[in-house]
C-alpha cells in the first residue's frame, strides 16, 4: 500500500513533466454526466503534440521514465 501512496505522489510532482492531463481533475468536477468518461483538456492535446510542457521543458512519456530508472547509476563511458 506504501509502495502506491508514493507512486501516486511522484506521478503527482512529475505530471507536468510527463504526458499526463493536469487539468483533468477539474474536468471530472465540471462534466454534467459522471459516467461518461472525461475528455483530454486542451493543454493536454497541445502538449502531445509539441512534446513540451508550458515551461518549454521536453516531455517524457512513461516508457522512457521506466526505462531511465532501468539505467546503471555508475556508469563509465570508455
């Protein structure tokens, strides 16, 4: 149960640096059906599609977050 309540807080602190929907909490409030599944918010599409956040920072999918945490972290390049 740890091992979830910190992933979450870490996706949490990353989202903007990830393909995640940072708005999506306040669309869930705002739809008139709660059981119709929320759409992605304009800042979200137009994130996918430049692959930046607001900041300007590149953004990383999950798959790339995993497969950088699988990296060595002594490594030496000869």
């Amino acid at each position: 149960m740890l091992a979830y309540y910190v992933e979450w807080h870490r996706r949490e602190a990353l989202k903007p640096l990830l393909h995640d929907d940072e708005y999506l909490a306040t669309l869930r409030d705002q739809r008139a059906n709660p059981v119709m599944p929320t759409s992605r918010s304009e800042g979200a599409n137009a994130k996918a599609a430049r692959h930046r956040s607001d900041d300007d920072l590149p953004v990383h999918s999950r798959n790339q977050q995993r497969q950088m945490q699988d990296l060595p972290q002594n490594s030496s390049w000869s």
